[in-house]
C-alpha cells in the first residue's frame, strides 16, 4: 500500500510563487512515478506534470509550462510542484498521485494508481 500526503498549499496573491510537497510512504518511492494534478468544483481533476521513477522524464500540460515545475528527491521520498507566477485562475485543490507504470511520465489520471488528500491553493488578485 502507498499512503500520500500533500502540503504547502496556501492563500497567496497573483504573482507570487508556492512550492507543494508530497510525501511518500510505504512501498518504495522508486517504484513509482509520480504526478500533480488539480481540481476545482465541478470539473474535472487535470494533470498538470508528471515525472518518471528515476526523474530523467517529465510531462507539463502545456498551459503550465514555464511557471510550473516537477521535481522528485528519491532519497526523501518526496516529489513537488514548484508553482511561480501564480494567477487567480490557478486556484484549485491540488492532488498528488503515484503511478505503477514507474518508467512513463503518466499525463492522464486512470493510470494512477495512488493519491493523496490533495492541498488547497488560492490566489487572490
């Protein structure tokens, strides 16, 4: 079993930067790969990054590129979202999600396998 806990979610302002950790526990980190999503109510849960088992690959959804970015620390079982630039529109719960297919920067959320609770971010203007 793998348990995930996402933090450093926040109430910030437009323009300002938040990085989102989450941490790992269970069966070994390395197994997975790993990949951040957001959700607002009534929509769907969108992948924003995604970033294989060793971390030599990742996916951004195109309308994030250049102010989001995936990272993983193996050694401490924790990925995170590095969020700059932030917008009023990018207020949302955001979820971390662990997927088996360990070598696949998985951009869609069915192939995941595992989540966590999900971190609130507001952006105010």
């Amino acid at each position: 079993q793998v348990h995930l806990v996402e933090s450093g979610g926040g109430l910030v302002q437009a323009g300002d930067s938040l990085r989102l950790s989450c941490t790992h526990s269970g069966r070994p980190f390395t197994s997975y790969s790993m990949g951040w999503f957001r959700q607002t109510a009534g929509k769907e849960r969108d992948i924003l990054a995604a970033i294989t088992a060793s971390g030599a690959d990742k996916y951004f959804l195109d309308t994030v590129k250049g102010r989001f970015t995936i990272s993983r620390d193996n050694a401490k079982n924790t990925v995170y979202l590095q969020l700059n630039s932030l917008k009023p529109e990018d207020t949302a719960v955001y979820y971390c999600a662990a997927s088996e297919y360990s070598a696949y920067a998985a951009p869609s959320a069915d192939l995941y396998n595992y989540w966590g609770q999900g971190t609130q971010v507001t952006v105010s203007s």
